[in-house]
C-alpha cells in the first residue's frame, strides 16, 4: 500500500463525523489539518521545523478553546495549577 494509501480512511471519518454532527468543529479542523500535513509530508518531505510549526500552531488553536475551561492539569502525581495571565 502507498504512503498515501491510509489517508481515505482518516478523510471518510471525518466526513462521517461533519455529516452526521458527531464531533466538535476543533477535532474535525484539527484532524483535516493533521491529515493534509502527514499527506504533504509523505510528497514532499518537510524539514522537522515546518511541522513543528504547523503541530504548535494547532496546538496554539486548541489552547484558546480549551485553556479557560482548567484550573489545573494532573499528570499522574504531578499536578500545575493553571493561572489567568
């Protein structure tokens, strides 16, 4: 199987997920633009730094959805206090 050849089943789910409403508008963007990343990576081999980039960029996207809803992050017996800046 191609590179590539993965990338319908991740698009199908997607697709399934918007028409029948079973995802958040953020999972769906965020996994379109994961998918389109690993595609274009497979084509054309992106530097380490473009995808970081891109990844910080969707995570960037993530925080500003979700970052009010915390007050603090646990890791196992680790725990951060999350404060407003």
């Amino acid at each position: 199987m191609p590179q590539i050849g993965g990338l319908v089943f991740g698009i199908l789910i997607l697709f399934f997920c918007w028409f029948f409403d079973l995802a958040p508008h953020w999972y769906i963007i965020c996994g379109l633009i994961t998918i389109a990343l690993g595609s274009i990576d497979d084509i054309h081999k992106l530097t380490w730094k473009i995808k970081l980039t891109i990844q910080l960029i969707l995570i960037f996207y993530l925080l500003s959805i979700f970052l009010d809803q915390f007050d603090t992050i646990k890791f196992y017996t680790i725990e951060f206090s999350i404060s407003k800046i």
